[in-house]
C-alpha cells in the first residue's frame, strides 16, 4: 500500500494523501493506536466506511466451542477469540441535512498521519455535500501511554463558504456489526457475533457509561465518555443511553469559517472478578483524572513519553528512506503493542486486529520481547510475569500430558491452550524454552536480580523439569527429544529438532544456575543438587543431529535423507503452501515455511563454527519457501552472518515492509508485530552483527561484528545495557560506540573486548569480507529486490 503515490516515505511518520477505500482496511491496521490495554482500530471517525471495527481491550475475549470430528484425549476444549468491545471512537457529523459520509458529496482532500514523535492520529478533510455545502473536518486521536485507561479525540468542525448548521454526535457503541469473514484462511479471525450482554447503562450532561458481560466468558467490560466542547455560540446539547448505545449530541449553527470543536474523552476497564459497581467506578475515576489532565495535558505527556523512548531506542538509517521511516513506524507499533499490556499477553497482531485470533504465540518471547529487553525493559518485564501468573495452568497441561514441570500453550489468551490442532501445537514444545531464553535474556541486560529471584527462577525451573521429563537418555547415553515440532510448521512430530534440542540445552543450563546462585529460593520449589545435576547432564548429552555425507546440521533427526520438494513445479499461485496442500505432503518433504534451523544458528551462535554456518545457511536457504511472515528476520540475520550482505538487505527490507507493503495480503486482518519488531532485529542483531556471550567468570557480554549492504551508508542504534545506553554508530569503513549515560561498560568488537565509557567513545574499523557465491532460494520465491535510495 505504501507503494501508492498518496503514502508518503518520511522519517517520523506515516502520512496518506488521499482517501482510497480499496485499502481501508489496510490502512484501519497501519493506522491503528495503542497501548497494550487498549487498542483502537484507525477507522474513520464517523464510523463509515469501514474495512473492521475494531477497539480492544487486551485480555478480553470470548469462549467458545473446539469441535472434533474424533475426539482425542488431551485436546483442548474450548477456543478464545479476542472481541470488538465498545467503540468509543465515533463521531457522526451532519452538515444541514447531510451525513459527513466520504462515499458521498466530494472529496475536496483528505489527509492523515500518524506521528511516531507525538503518538498521535491526526486527520484534516475538506468535503462538499451532495448539495453542495461545505466543511473542513480536523481530528486528531491519541490512546495514552501515560494514564493507561484513557483514549481521547478532538473534533474540529469549520464552516467554509456558507453559513452551516451541524450536529456533531459522539457515541459508544456496543456490538457493532461486523463483516463476514474474508475467506477460508485460517490466519483470519473466528469472529463471533453480539458477544456482549448489557448489564447497566447511564448517561449524565456531556457524558455517559455503559456496562457489559459476555456470556461465555463470563468478563465485565465498562466504557465510559466525557465531552468538553468549545464553540462560538450556545450549543443544544443531548445525552441519552441505551443497552448497546451512548450518544452525546451538540448542534450549533456555523458562519464562513466559524469551528466548533468537540474533545472526547474515553475511559475502559475491565475484569473477571469485580463487581459491576466496582468496574463502572474504576471507568469514571478514570474519566475524571484524564478530564483534569485536559487535552493539552493529554498531548504533553505522551509527547514527553515518547520523547524518552525515542532516546533510549532509535535507529538511524542513511542511504535508505524507506527502511527508516519502516523501522520506526516498526518501533512504534511494538511499543504500542506492550508498553502498558501489564499483566496480560502480547498478541501476534497487537491490539490492531483480530488475526489469529488475538492469541499470543512463542512470537512474544523470541522476536518482540529483545525488541522491548533493549528498549523498554520494564515491559518485557511483565510480559514475562504474565508467563509466571499463567504456571499453574502449564503445570497443569503438563500434567494432563503425562510430563514434569510446566507446559505453556501454543497459542493463548489466558494461559490456556487453545489449539485443537497438536501436530503444530501441542507438539512444539520449544515455546518453553523460547519463554526460558526470553528470561535470561532479560536477567543479562538489565541485572534485575529481584526478578531473577522472583519471577526468573520459576519459570526457568520449570520449563526445566519439563525437557528432563519429555526427554531420555538412549542406549548410547544421548539425551534426545523425540516427537516434537520445531519453529518450521511443515515439517512436524520430527526426532530431535536441533532448534528444540539447543534451546532446551541452554534451558537446562540456565535454570542449573540459578538453582546454584539462590539455592534457597531453589530449595522451596524442590530442586535439589540432584536434579540439578540431572539437567547438567541431559544438557550435556544433548544429541545434535548432523549429516556427515552432506557436511551440514540436520534440522531434525533424519531430515536431509526426505524427498526435496518439487519447487520447480509450485506455481506462484500455490503459495503458501498450506492453503494448497495437505500438511502430510508437506511433513514429509524437504520443505521450510519458516527458518528453523537457522534461527537455532542466530539464537545459539556458539554452537556452530564459521565455516558450519556458511554451509548450514546455503543448504536450508534452498528450501525456505517463507510463508511465515517470522522468516525474512531471521534469514537477514543469518545472511549479513555470513557475509551475504546485500541479500541480508533484501530479507531486511522484506520484513520491514510486511504491512506497509501488505506482502502477505493479510493486513487488513492487523499488523505483523513480530514482523515488525524482526525489522529491529534484522538491523541490529544482522547489520550491526550483536550477539550476546556468556563466559562463566565475566558474566554476559554483548558482542558485535558490524558490516553494512551498498545501499546503507550509515546505521545508528541506541539501546539500554544494565543502566546503561549505549550507541552504536556503523558506517562502510567503522563503527564507533559511546555510553550516552550510566556506568562503563564491557563489550566485544569483532571478538575483541573494549571498555566504554561516558567520556571514551571507541572507533574501530570495519574488515571487509570477501565476496561470498550467490546462493539460490527456491523456485520463485527469492527476496523482493531491495530498492536503495537513488
């Protein structure tokens, strides 16, 4: 979409020219506001047209039935899907005795943008009547960092050339009717209709609440709004309230370039155990505190907000204007996504749609929260700690399943397993250790002890517990895992996925340690120096499948001897592969949806030479068909690793552009947050080449090997190291890094240790690599080119 000649490629926003209702949904996602409790859809104000309505509250969903055609012990019963709750966002405008309505009348211009600096949705349009009349309409919308509950709009509306009467009506609306579903992808939503059941409703002068339960799921949800309105003489005002409705309604009459302006201001709670006086209260304090902060107060404290994260997390890229305006707008978004979620999950979509459900996936651990670990670490702090709320329901699975320890869903709103399909779900075990992984890198950049000893140890311990149990000890004294599904969804129930075998290794590894460092805290949860012994060894023993005649790892036990997909005789039109093909085909095929191994070599560094990674990548990027939208990140890590640098900014500008260009004709369902957050990643862990590296005396130390493509002249990147912020500035020739603030810091150039400090800016150069071969991807399915900037 951005590719359209009305979106605009800038540094600190995304701006469209002009309305184009071919891609209002897409433009509802890349548009949408947030702040990981609520989420707002950037529909039009007036409500219509629409693509999806859409305002969430994260955590709130509805249940509903998992049929089988064969029953299965062990399947889960019941689905959640996240649902519309009450929109607060409409504004309906008539112009004398016409709907503002952009389907109708004339579009003189219509303009909007979303500022990454200010965090806000601003909008103009000038619009002429079917008669003839007409208005300009300003509207500007923020959903607030700072005070979590609250959204808030300013509505302009200025008479032009003729003398005008409005009515402006601010509504909530509750169970808002919503479009079929698509098509028959099973990315898309189960959207449920009417799921919410109205249980008070009220209104008051300039305001109303409206208080509902769903039925299933048994959650309250309240919405409150308030108005504060300014016009250039006296207004008719109204309020009334419904079940489902609230509307406030002002009508004044407007001469040439009179405005009347209208500030809306929406409250929003929750929850599954208050009481219905309790949660309607909870939403009026909350109006109150927002209404006494004003609109400008509003602006302020999300500028100032934002303001910091910008210091703590920018990335600069020269040579290319797209690639800086995608990895901000990405910056933006994963911000929106968890900064204030607290207590809940992170969705795959965020908070801008109803893809997959609004279901949170291993997604969270392994590709936003690095993002958040070195950006916002408070808010990967408690994304984890919802990981830790939700252990009593993965011991429990764990137990239903016959294992130790604890076994965290696929995919989930609550902490419960929701899907019904095993192979790709129940089977992927690693989400375990991807949570473990996310832990202790958490502990290692930050230093959060309290955590470590609070939150870290629980789940490190008993995701441990669970490899010690899923796994055994052959006849030859390896420890392997069998029957498992690793990150590659076509190929599933495999032996020993190295990806699943390395990440547990490190797992077991890791919780050994902690075991030791507070052996107290151990001793409460039961480990002793016998089971932490037995994790040493099973780590120790873990078995890493290699095929010797090919030279290369094996992504499972066994992989490389399967038959090789026939690539050359995929049509285009076939991919992805699983809307076309049964997953037996593909299970027993040398097929990859996503990096798999791969992502093993760029999370588990390590464990692999030089000379192991170049062949390993060759061989697995011949197969990689990238119908995940998780893959490009990875291969643009793996690719810059390994000396392939402009097809590393071919992978990098692919996922960069994953909604913004809606490559995977889905975006209308919401953003690619993963994706979005795999831009970051595919700049500063590919480009800027960091790795993290334990040494059992000197603790973690961040590493880095940077080398820049020929269309990026500069890369600059700011992140936080242990109350530290550290940049990192790379060009064609060197890099230099500098500590903006806090203590001096270790880290590793090329393998070579250096301190910086405030005062002690470190410049190094850049060895160039030699030329590598080309390598080939399958069949039609290479990277879209990588457009430098002329």
């Amino acid at each position: 979409m951005i590719r359209h000649d009305f979106y605009a490629v800038e540094p600190w926003s995304l701006r469209e020219t002009k309305f184009d209702p071919d891609v209002l949904g897409q433009s509802e996602s890349v548009f949408a506001l947030g702040n990981g409790h609520i989420g707002w859809r950037g529909n039009l104000d007036e409500g219509e047209p629409h693509g999806l309505p859409g305002s969430y509250l994260n955590g709130v969903f509805e249940s509903h039935p998992l049929p089988y055609a064969e029953a299965g012990y062990g399947d889960p019963e019941a689905g959640q899907t996240v649902i519309n709750v009450t929109n607060g966002k409409v504004i309906r405008l008539l112009v004398d005795d016409s709907p503002f309505d952009l389907r109708y009348g004339h579009v003189v211009n219509h303009e909007r943008v979303l500022g990454f600096r200010t965090g806000l949705l601003e909008r103009q349009v000038e619009w002429e009547s079917p008669v003839g009349k007409r208005v300009k309409v300003r509207a500007t919308r923020l959903v607030s960092l700072v005070q979590r509950a609250i959204a808030a709009i300013s509505y302009e509306v200025e008479a032009v050339d003729t003398e005008l009467r409005v009515v402006v009506q601010s509504e909530l609306v509750a169970n808002e009717e919503l479009p079929p579903k698509a098509d028959g992808d099973p990315r898309a939503s189960a959207v449920l209709e009417a799921p919410l059941r109205s249980e008070e409703y009220s209104s008051r002068p300039a305001g109303a609440v409206l208080v509902h339960r769903t039925a299933a799921s048994g959650l309250r949800v309240a919405a409150a709004m308030g108005h504060e309105v300014e016009a250039p003489q006296a207004l008719d005002e109204t309020v009334e309230s419904f079940e489902d409705l609230a509307r406030y309604t002002v009508t004044a009459v407007l001469k040439p370039g009179e405005r009347l302006r209208l500030v809306k201001y929406v409250a929003y709670g929750w929850s599954q155990v208050r009481s219905e006086p309790a949660v309607r209260a909870q939403v009026e304090a909350a109006l109150a505190g927002a209404v006494q902060t004003g609109w400008d107060g509003l602006v302020a404290e999300q500028r100032t907000y934002l303001d910091d994260f910008w210091a703590r997390a920018d990335v600069e890229v020269e040579g290319d204007a797209e690639i800086q305006q995608a990895v901000r707008f990405a910056l933006f978004h994963v911000l929106q996504a968890g900064a204030r979620a607290e207590g809940r999950a992170i969705p795959a979509k965020g908070l801008t749609g109803t893809g997959y459900d609004g279901h949170a996936f291993w997604d969270t651990e392994t590709y936003i929260l690095p993002v958040l670990t070195y950006t916002v670490p408070q808010a990967a702090a408690e994304a984890l700690r919802w990981r830790r709320d939700t252990l009593p329901q993965a011991l429990e699975r764990a137990g239903q399943l016959g294992l130790k320890g604890a076994a965290f869903p696929w995919r989930t709103i609550t902490g419960a397993e929701c899907s019904g399909y095993w192979p790709a779900s129940t089977a992927a075990f690693h989400v375990n250790a991807d949570i473990a992984d996310a832990v202790t890198r958490y502990i290692a950049v930050t230093g959060d002890t309290d955590f470590e000893k609070s939150v870290g140890l629980e789940l490190l311990v008993e995701t441990a517990r669970l490899w010690r149990s899923l796994g055994h000890h052959d006849a030859r004294g390896r420890f392997r895992i069998d029957g498992v599904t690793g990150p590659d969804e076509y190929s599933a129930i495999a032996d020993n996925n190295l990806y699943t075998n390395l990440m547990a290794q490190h797992n077991l590894l890791s919780a050994a340690a902690v075991a030791e460092r507070y052996s107290d805290r151990a001793l409460e949860s039961g480990v002793d120096d016998e089971e932490a012994a037995s994790w040493r060894d099973a780590a120790a023993a873990m078995f890493i499948p290699y095929d010797d005649a090919l030279d290369v790892h094996q992504q499972a036990e066994g992989f490389t001897s399967h038959e090789v997909w026939d690539f050359a005789g995929t049509p285009a039109e076939h991919y992805p592969l699983l809307l076309h093909f049964p997953y037996f085909d593909l299970y027993r095929k040398q097929v990859l949806k996503q990096a798999d191994l791969v992502l093993a070599m760029h999370l588990r560094s390590e464990s692999f030479t030089d000379e192991q990674k170049a062949r390993n990548f060759a061989y697995y990027e011949a197969l990689t068909v990238r119908d995940s939208s998780l893959s490009a990140c990875t291969q643009a890590v793996m690719a810059a690793e390994v000396g392939q640098l402009e097809l590393a900014a071919d992978y990098l500008a692919e996922a960069a552009l994953m909604d913004l260009d809606d490559l995977e004709h889905n975006t209308r369902d919401g953003l690619h947050i993963a994706s979005l957050a795999g831009t970051w990643i595919a700049l500063v862990a590919g480009l800027a080449g960091m790795r993290q590296h334990h040494d059992p005396h000197e603790g973690t130390t961040l590493g880095f090997k940077p080398r820049l493509p020929a269309g990026i002249t500069r890369l600059a990147v700011n992140l936080s190291l242990r109350q530290s912020r550290l940049r990192i500035e790379v060009t064609a020739d060197a890099v230099t890094y500098s500590l903006l603030d806090g203590p001096p810091q270790r880290i590793l150039h090329h393998g070579h240790p250096i301190d910086v400090t405030p005062d002690n800016p470190v410049t190094r150069p850049i060895a160039r690599l030699p030329t590598a071969a080309p390598l080939h991807q399958p069949a039609g399915r290479a990277p879209r080119r990588w457009e430098a900037a002329q």
